[in-house]
C-alpha cells in the first residue's frame, strides 16, 4: 500500500510558498522560519487532483485500518496493528464520542505511530527514539516492535504503571529522566545513533511532519460516519491532534465532498493551557507555566502554532477545563459505559464547558481509563461470603431488594 500514497513534500502552514521534498522528514520544524524564541512546523501537501474520486465511497474491510486512506496519507511502510476505524457512540442527543481507547495500544497515538514509524522504516533508521511519560511512548514502541526497530522511551520517572508495563512487554530501552532532560538527550541520541526521532525536538512545538496525518484520519472517518458536525472537542496538549482532525475536515472540503469545516474547540487543562495563553497574546505559541493536574497526557507547558491554525481557521475556541471539570466528564462517560483516561475525558468536560452547540457535536476521548495515574490505587474493602453481609454492603450502596 505504501505505494499509493499521494504525498508530494512537506510545506509551511504559515507561508505555503515555503516547500521542501518529502525525505527526509523534518522532525525540527521549518528552519527557513524558526527562530531561537519560536519552532514552526511543516506539514505534509499531496497532489489533490489525483485522490480517487472514489476514495471515500470504496467499501472497506475492517482490517483496512489507516491503509484504506493511503493515497491522502505518507508512505505507509511500517505494518499494520489494526489502528483506526474506531467506534462513534451517540452518548447524548446530538453528542457523539469518537473513543480512541478502542486502538491497539489503547490510544489515539496509534494513528501517529504508524506514519512516523513508517518515516523511520524508509530512512532505514536502526530504531526510533520518543520522550512521553504516557500514551505516546507506548504506541511508538509497539510500531518500532511490529518494524523490527529497535525504541528508546525517555519517560518520567512517576510514569503510570500501566504505561511502563506496555513499553517493558515490547522489549522497548525505558530511560527515566528528569522532564528537562528528555528532550536534550533525545537529540543526542538521534545525532549519535542515527535514531529516528518520533517526538519533539523544539524550543515551542513541531512534532514530526508526519504524525498529524496519522490524526486526519479520525476526521475521514467522521465524515463517513455522520458527514460534518458542526463542532468537534479535543483533549489538547501541543495542538496537533487538534490540527490533524482539522485538516482532515479541511482536505473533504477542498475534494469538494464537505461544504465546511466543524469548528475546533481545544480543551486544555487549566493548569497550564498553552493555546489559550498564544491566542491571548496574539502570538504563535505560547510558554505557560504548569500547575498540578491529574491530566497528565496532556499538561503541557508549550504549543504549537498548528494548533492555533487549526483553531483560527474553523472559527473554534481553546477552553481551558479544571481538574475536577475532567473528572465529572470521566464520570459521565463512565455511566455510558467508556472507561476513559482523565485527560481523555477533556473533550467532553470542553464541551460541557462551552455549552450547547447547534448540530451534531464530537467529542473525542483519546485514551484508556487503565492509562490513569490512580489506576490500582482503589481497593475493595473484603465482604464476608453471608446473605447478612453482602446485604448489608448492597444497602450501603442503596441497593435493595
């Protein structure tokens, strides 16, 4: 499938006069543009006029997984885990959850991985190399494992059990380092090894050129689903799965198969939310400081300028959404039967936040609940086996006969 892609080279979001080829990937950013102060990113361009006109009516088996969008997606050469093609459950009138825990990793990573793992396979890099104290670590060592590369996860030394145990089962290097030393010791390691970075390298965020795509997918998949909502909430850290969904939606209006692009709304935990702060300024990203917060996934004390494109250009919002906001929203989920991460619950406490929206809404829930930091932490208190006793504890849950 690698074959049918469409990809054509990498461009500037913010002047698309600035191009450059396709290979190699540009993990650091535009450096036409950067600055000490400020990374730009680039994304990838494609040869628009020659998608198959086809392409999103084409039935497809459910082990197509991000291959059935080859064409609007990078060269696809690492195999396959299954990713995408994840359910859309209406949990309210008109509010549907896109759960992203439904991946082979059991997060919306998986989508990323498989595009910048594919980079990696044809640079013919002898392994890949991520900071991320969570979901992202996992997934790229699960897809560097399916490549035959070697991985290299610089992580927190708190990271979430469940976490490390995912990385340690695909045989993946987990270096424990202070937070500002990943991101150093990462380019190193890229420099000196000749791995392929699948995470940040820049003073305000870039990401890999290509993990975005990865991203758009879930906004085909929508489209195929229910067609356009009028709004989509994200959990947002950096922005870029903010920006990947937007684009996504951006790319069926200009194939002439959407009329509009949903407006994007970046739910961002209050303790930090870097998005917000840039828009406030008026500046292309942001530095924040970062206060406590369970949402671990995504606290995160920079962004990046694609997430304010994606956001200025859909007319949407970034919402800043507390702690306990999250937690009420996990709640909710939860009665509808989807155990979600906290900072996957952050679409839906956005949401809430924001208010009632007009037509059709998503939210987007990223992640397992099994990814949480209190995850193993909560122990039932032992019931004798009696008809007394476990009465008793059924009335003390206001459950009776």
């Amino acid at each position: 499938m690698a074959g049918d892609s469409l990809a054509t080279g990498q461009r500037s979001p913010g002047d698309p006069a600035i191009t450059y080829p396709l290979w190699p990937p540009l993990t650091s950013g535009c450096p036409r543009t950067g600055t000490a102060e400020i990374a730009y990113p680039v994304e990838v361009d494609y040869a628009y006029d020659e998608v198959p006109d086809d392409l999103f009516r084409r039935s497809h088996g459910p082990s197509a997984a991000l291959d059935r969008w080859a064409p609007l997606l990078p060269p696809l050469d690492a195999p396959t885990l299954g990713e995408g093609g994840t359910p859309l459950i209406e949990i309210g009138d008109g509010v549907y959850l896109k759960d992203e825990s439904r991946n082979p990793t059991w997060s919306h990573k998986d989508r990323l991985n498989r595009c910048t793992v594919s980079a990696a396979v044809r640079m013919d890099a002898p392994g890949v190399v991520v900071a991320s104290s969570g979901n992202h670590g996992a997934s790229a060592a699960a897809f560097a494992a399916r490549a035959g590369l070697r991985c290299t996860v610089l992580t927190s030394p708190d990271a979430p059990p469940a976490v490390r145990s995912f990385v340690d089962a695909y045989g993946a290097v987990v270096l424990p380092l202070p937070q500002e030393s990943r991101w150093p010791l990462m380019r190193l390691i890229a420099d000196r090894l000749g791995y392929h970075p699948v995470s940040n390298l820049t003073v305000t965020h870039t990401g890999h050129a290509f993990g975005p795509e990865g991203y758009k997918t879930i906004a085909y998949e929508i489209f195929t689903q229910i067609g356009v909502p009028a709004a989509v909430f994200t959990p947002t850290g950096y922005g870029e799965l903010l920006f990947g969904v937007w684009k996504g939606f951006a790319e069926l209006r200009r194939l002439g198969l959407a009329e509009r692009t949903p407006r994007m709304y970046a739910c961002e935990p209050a303790a930090g939310a870097p998005l917000a702060a840039a828009l406030r300024q008026g500046s292309p990203a942001a530095v924040v400081p970062v206060g406590p917060t369970s949402a671990y996934g995504i606290a995160c004390s920079v962004g990046g300028y694609r997430g304010l494109v994606a956001i200025r250009e859909s007319g949407g919002e970034a919402l800043p959404v507390s702690d306990e906001e999250m937690a009420a929203a996990q709640a909710e989920l939860a009665r509808q039967g989807v155990w979600a991460e906290l900072s996957a619950a952050a679409g839906l406490a956005g949401l809430r936040r924001r208010g009632a929206v007009d037509g059709p809404v998503v939210c987007v829930s990223t992640s397992s609940g099994f990814k949480d930091l209190a995850v193993g932490s909560h122990r039932a208190e032992p019931v004798e086996p009696t008809w007394e006793a476990v009465s008793r504890r059924l009335r003390a849950a206001r459950i009776t006969a």
